[in-house]
C-alpha cells in the first residue's frame, strides 16, 4: 500500500462515513498516523440520497471528496479499497489493495440493506444506499415513465406506474414524499399523454406505525401528510416475496409494480475475521463496549452503524443515524489519545438531540427532546439543519441553490437518465457498482 | 409509439442537440406535429464537456431535460429513442422502440468519434463526446493517481501519470489546458506522496499548429498559454497506434501511458437508409443543398454537424460546431412552414460569428470577425458566453456558482468517481453506455 512506517502508532479506520470522518478529523495533527481506507473517494451525506433519486439534487452536492478534507494534514493517508478480512492475531487487515498492519483499527463500515435472506427480494428491489444506488432509482423511475407512454396495454402501463416503497422509516417516507411530488409536480407536465391518476405510490411498513423510533404525534403527523400528497399507506401489512412483477404480502393485498424500492432494515456491514462471537447475529454489527471497543480485542474498534453499544436505554444498540456515529466518532479519538497517554478512557454516552423527518414542501416533523413540531417551521428547521451539516461551501451553495429554485418554481430539474438502468439489464448486477 | 395521427403534418426531428433543438423551438405552436426523438432524455451541452471531465463542474449542470423544455408546446412529442433505420420509399423510420411515419425527416444526430478505422484506437482510448464519456474520464484520471500510489515500479507510475491527448483542435486544447490545471491544483495536494513532475500532459496535432480554423495568432498564443501551463505540445506527429500501453506515433517519439483521449477527429453520426449516394465518403454527413434537404430527396432535411453543405467559401461544409448547428436549425424551421404555406424558401447563409477556446484560468483566445484578442478579456467572454448559451436559469446558476467557487479556491470540487471505470472491466464497453 506504500504507506510508510513511522514511529507513531497506525490507526486504521475503515470508512468515511459519518463516523469514520469524525474519527479521523478527532486525530488531526496528533501523535499518531492516521490511514483512512473506503470504497469510495468521496463522504456521501445519507440523508438526501432520497433528493438524488428523486431529481432534485445532483449526486455532487451531497458527496465530498475524502482526500480533500484531509488536504493539509500531515500523517494522514488515503486509500481507495475494500477491507476484505481482518487477521486479527497479526494485527492486520486484507484488502482489495494489499495487506496493512495496524496498531489500532475503528471499524466505520456503516451499514447496508437487510433483505432478510430473502433473495428473490435482493435481486428485484432496488435499495438506496449508496449515490450509484439513488440514480438507480431516478433512472429507473424515469425509464418506467417513457415505457408507459408506448404500451397500449393498460395494466402494463399500471405496472410501471406503480410505486411500492417497503418500510416506513424515515427513508421510506421521504421516498413516498418526494414520489408524490414528482406526481404533483413535474411527472404530469412533462408526461401529458400518461393520466396521472394511474401513478401509485404505496408505502408499506409491518407494525402499525410509521417512523417508529419517534414520537406519536410526529408519526400519525407524518401520515396525515403523506395520505394529504396522495400517497397510499399500508400499515400492519407485511412483504413476504417479489418475483419482479408481483408483490406478495400477508395480507389481501397484492401490488403489481416494475419498481420496488426496499427501505425495510440495514444491517451492520461487519466485516469477517474479528471473531464471530463479537457480532451481533442477524444485525451484523459489533458488540462494543462503552469505549467503543469491540468484545475480546484491546485494539479494534467500531463506531456507528455497525457498532451495537447495549445500554439500559439503548438494548439493542443506539439508533442506526447520524447523530449516535458522530457522537461515537468524536469520542473515540479522544479516548485513543487517551490510550496512547496512559489517561483513563471516557465512556460514551449518547446526547439523543432528537430526530426528524421531511414529507415534502412545507411538511416536516422533528422531536427535539423538549418540543416537538410538525408543519412548515419544522420544514424549515430540517432544511437549516440539513444544509448546516453537509461538509463544505460548494455543496452548501449548490444545494441551497437548488432548493430555492425547486420551492420557487415547484420543479425538479436534475431528472436526467445518466446512468440508464434498465438498458444495463435491468436486475443483473455485476457491472453496476452498489 | 402511441403517437396520435393528427390532420397537421408530421415532422420528425432526430437528435436534440443544438440543431434539433433550434428546428423544435421554430415550429412551436405551428400547424405542425413535432416528435423530438433522442437517445438520452437530456439536451447535452458539449462544450463544456471537458470541465466534466476534468472535475470542474457537475454533469447535471451542463444537461437539461428536453422534456421540460417543450412542457407547454401543443402538438408536440418527445421519445426516448435510437433511430436504427430510415425506409425512404415509406417515409418511415426503424427505432429502438418502434417503427414511425414522418411528413418531414430532420436528420440532426450529430457528430460521433472518428477512428479513422483503427480499431486499437477505438478500443484503448477514450472518447469525450456525451456525459457517460465525460465521467469516464474523470473516473480514470483518478483511477489513475490512486494506483500510481500503490506501485513501487516507477515506470508503471509513470505511465499511470502520462497523459495523452491526440489531437489539437477546441477539445484536445482545452483538455490539455484543463489538465495542466488539475497538475498544478488540487492533485499535489490530494496526492502529496506522488511526486507531481512525474504527471505529464501531451498534446499531440497532427499538423503544424493547434485551433485549425482559428487566426494564426489565436493559434500561436493557444500553444504558448499550454506550454506555459507545462503541457508539452508536439506538432507535426501522427498517433499510429495504441494497444493500452504504448502510443505509436510517426515520429521518434512514443509514449507509455494508461490514459488516451482521442480528440482526433469526428464524423457525422449519419443513418442507413437515405441512400449512400447522399452520404459523404468518410466524413459520414449528408449532402445537401442550400435549403439543408438531403440531395435526391423532397421531405428528408439534415442540419448541424451531421450536414455537410458545400460552397465556395466552405467546400467541406460548415464547420461541425454549435453556431452553424443552431443557424441552420433556425432557418430549417422556418423554411418547413414556408414549405406548408408553399412560400418560396430562403437558402442557408452561415454567419460567422467567431470562434473561441479556453485554456485555463485567466487564458482564452477569441476570434471575432473583426477582432481578435487573447487572455484575460477572452477568458471573461468565453466565459460569458458559455454561461449564456447554457439552457435554463438553474444550470446557468449552479455553472456560474462552481466557476466563482474554482477560480477564488483555485479548486475542482466535483473529483467523485461515481461511475468507476477500471472497476467496470476498463476495455469492455458492452455495459457502458457511449
């Protein structure tokens, strides 16, 4: 990897996510080095994947290359690759670019869809994790619509109208949201020959609530919005199988759709070799202690998603979101410092700010820990906070612009088929990058 | 195609680039059906398909939606589609989604990438002539720098860090230019452990000097603005071949390099059927006549770069760029409704504007008829033109913000390789779309 050996130790950190970042920006100009490897070349803001999709921003303003970030630090390096294994009695990791020894390893790998085992459901739905991912979607949305405008045969033409969304997360509900303004907005201008009216968004969640996790009011208020922007919420109803064609659920209903868009679970992407017994089943995360620390390891380390930190408040892990990532994140690379100048570690506790969630224009809800508030200045208050946490001023900028521009002219203008989906055969996934 | 018959003539327009573009915009809301037929759903803007390329700019920025662009226009139709075939004798064309009737044919496809037949060259290099080229670029100039990282052979990391760009007119020039300005920019400082002298630009020309068809001047100040930029021009030679690894020229002089772009030529984009006695030999663009109808045909026109029409101050015709396109697209329309009202039609006089080429910042050339001027007050024109001439007050907003963003952080921001290139198997091209 022609990373050179110094006499400070070698951090590792796995991922440039959300996490990953706030660890490696926590070990700025301190005594050790630093190696940040991922996938990718740039940090993906997550939480506007959904405007990607949807063709309100363009993939750049919500991505921010790695390398530049860390421009003027010294004993930081970067490296474009995937951690394939971590060999752990030799303090090591394999990767897509060769092998690295560490000294300390955070684990920042994020998480990425559960499917549940079902893979019928991984091959013929679409997930949105990733920026290749979303303009998966914008594609395929749009490809949908220009295939409808050439069949005669009025349930084909249904079928690719139709939209299921599986989960009502906040993923899922910004999804539907964003959907049912598309259909509000440009999709009618722009299709006059399609009726509309044929245009479904249906959004699915199992348990009889959306945005579980937060709180009543913000939940049913999410709904009213949602069934107010036209979309069909079904709730206690749960998809057992989809073939491509025909969505199979528990209940009577069945929904036939060309595009299904799977927002029902994430698991950690633990990666092999730390020892099974330190990964969650099923979750894919790892169990860590409230240092982070990964169970038997002194020098391995997970933070955010794929770190499950088990707590009288928290059984099951801090929530899968920003916040928790970045809290851990910042506190890890003190208490690394701390480790490497013999201080006593400080153990994390999660400052919970609240969560929130947009619906469409002018329709939002938060829950911040005293207030909660739904409707426009909860709208406003989403976009501040949205645009307040994407890293750098271009970004800033070019997505400020656009928002104003979209609220002004109730348009979406980055509806272009750049990566065209289904000419790539549509559900053989070998050469498109998740 | 589910297109209605109407009692209005139909006219069929073939590409929505400049030309196809200026013929849809004439025959707004004349007794005329328009069906805009395009392979991509977006007009692309191609001069400023380099900044893409070169991480300057977002590829949203520079397309626009030809769908939103004729929202509001009676009797008119866009398709996604390829056209495969033209059936004179029918007066009907083969496409990728159906067969259809025309009234009026405009042939208006373009330009595409000229191999001259070397189909090493056409394998191993890279063409920039749409947006999923131009971002296959940008993926492997980055590809590029994170593998001359990871190599201990200084002549693969040499090779990694040649660049060649074969040909010196407007495209090679400005990417040669935009180029030298990623060498003295951003990558020293996202690549500190690479040393930057081993990155090299060449500009290879086949003749003796750049910007054929520009003033002497234009041409002589082009080269020295590139070879103070520390591109090293070489005129006089001849790419012979390429096989991946070393360039072969007519000269002493070849090159080890990963990266190729050909921006030696390009031919129209002509398409089967019209009869090949209207076909120019090898340059692939329609004879015709003064009126742009395609020699021995009444109802068949071809504009733009797909044109060719002779005459005595332009016997190869016009020159394959957005100002002829758009003129003769503009006069086309309004000779098809002269036509219908059997009005005597008006012949094609191409009013030269001028040409112009940027190499860097505070470095164009510009070429008006009656004056000719270069560097800083050219590099503002060329600037404000482009942003001009670029459809659509979001895309004009967003290009303006990233150039103010460039030009005061000496900075490309939009370094994402969202569609990886080497990952995507580098030389099968079956997956890619052009």
């Amino acid at each position: 990897m022609n990373i050179p050996q110094t006499s400070f130790p070698r951090v590792v950190i796995v991922g440039g996510g959300f996490a990953g970042l706030a660890v490696a920006r926590g070990l700025e100009n301190k005594d050790v080095q630093v190696v940040l490897l991922d996938k990718h070349n740039y940090h993906t803001f997550q939480p506007l994947l959904y405007q990607v999709a949807t063709g309100g921003l363009e993939p750049d303003s919500i991505a921010f290359p790695l390398r530049k970030r860390f421009n003027d630090i010294e004993n930081f390096y970067f490296r474009l690759a995937e951690v394939t294994r971590i060999v752990k009695e030799e303090n090591e990791i394999e990767t897509t670019i060769g092998t690295l020894q560490y000294d300390y390893l955070v684990l920042a790998t994020g998480s990425t869809t559960n499917f549940f085992g079902n893979k019928n459901i991984e091959k013929f739905t679409m997930e949105m994790k990733s920026i290749p991912q979303s303009l998966n979607i914008r594609s395929l949305i749009l490809e949908n619509f220009e295939e409808a405008l050439l069949t005669s045969d009025l349930e084909e033409r249904k079928k690719l109208m139709n939209f299921v969304i599986v989960g009502g997360g906040p993923t899922g509900v910004e999804l539907a949201g964003a959907l049912a303004e598309m259909k509000k907005g440009f999709l009618p201008k722009d299709y006059p020959d399609l009726d509309i009216r044929l245009m479904k968004i249906n959004l699915i969640q199992s348990s009889g609530c959306l945005l579980k996790g937060m709180s009543e009011k913000a939940s049913q208020k999410a709904e009213d919005f949602l069934v107010k922007l036209g979309v069909d919420v079904w709730k206690n109803l749960r998809v057992l199988d989809y073939d491509g064609d025909l969505v199979k659920t528990n209940g009577e209903d069945h929904f036939r759709a060309t595009t299904v868009i799977w927002a029902a679970g994430v698991k950690g992407e633990a990666i092999e070799g730390a020892g099974t017994e330190c990964i969650v089943e099923r979750a894919g995360r790892y169990k860590v202690d409230t240092f982070n620390r990964v169970v038997n390891s002194d020098n391995i380390f997970a933070v955010g998603d794929v770190a499950s930190m088990n707590s009288e408040a928290y059984p099951y892990g801090h929530p899968m979101m920003a916040q928790p990532a970045i809290q851990q994140g910042n506190l890890l690379a003190k208490n690394i410092v701390n480790l490497l100048n013999d201080k006593k570690l400080i153990p994390f506790v999660y400052d919970d700010k609240g969560s929130m969630a947009t619906i469409g224009r002018n329709k939002a809800v938060v829950d911040l820990p005293k207030w909660k508030f739904q409707g426009v200045f909860a709208w406003f208050v989403w976009m501040f906070v949205h645009l307040f946490s994407l890293i750098g001023f271009r970004n800033k900028a070019v997505v400020f612009l656009n928002w104003v521009y979209n609220y002004i002219r109730f348009d979406r203008e980055t509806r272009l088929i750049i990566r065209p989906f289904k000419k790539r055969n549509k559900y053989s996934f070998e050469n498109s990058e998740k």
